[in-house]
C-alpha cells in the first residue's frame, strides 16, 4: 500500500514539471518575424545587379566635406550653448 502511494506521488509530481507546449511555446516569436517581414520594402532588391546611380565622384565629395564641416560647426555651437559661453551679437 505505501509503496503504491509512493508511486502515485512520484508519478504525480513527474506530470506537475512536465510540458505539452504552451500556445505562448507555439508561437514564440512569429510577431517579431512579421514586424520585420513588413519593414523590408523590396524582398527581391539584393537580387538585382544594376549600378546605382549617384553623383559624380568629385561632386560627391564636396558635398560630403560641406556635410561633415557643417555637423563640425553645429556641434561646436551646441557645446557652447550647453556651457553657457555663447555671445549673441
């Protein structure tokens, strides 16, 4: 008798820990691959191989050395301010 108590307990407490697969196990992650499924514009872009078209060499870098003295002036200004040594004339 003791020994068949015994067994019903152990038995019991082998089903308590076992698991069949929640619904949350089921679909664990399928809204962060939808998320970012809708996020790509065009799936078959990395499958086309014509050149993009751009500025010309040169030209592109006048622009990118304009861009990066501006960022350069604008973060000089912005620390300035936050140090409270900017002088309005």
């Amino acid at each position: 008798m003791r020994s068949t108590v015994m067994l019903l307990m152990a038995m019991g407490l082998l089903v308590g820990c076992s698991s069949y697969g929640s619904a949350v196990d089921r679909h664990f992650g399928e809204a962060y691959r939808e998320d970012v499924a809708r996020m790509v514009a065009d799936p078959a872009a990395s499958k086309e191989v014509a050149a993009v078209e751009g500025l010309e060499g040169t030209t592109a870098e006048g622009v990118t050395e304009s861009y990066h003295e501006n960022q350069k002036a604008e973060s000089q200004r912005e620390r300035q301010q936050d140090s409270g040594i900017l002088k309005v004339r």
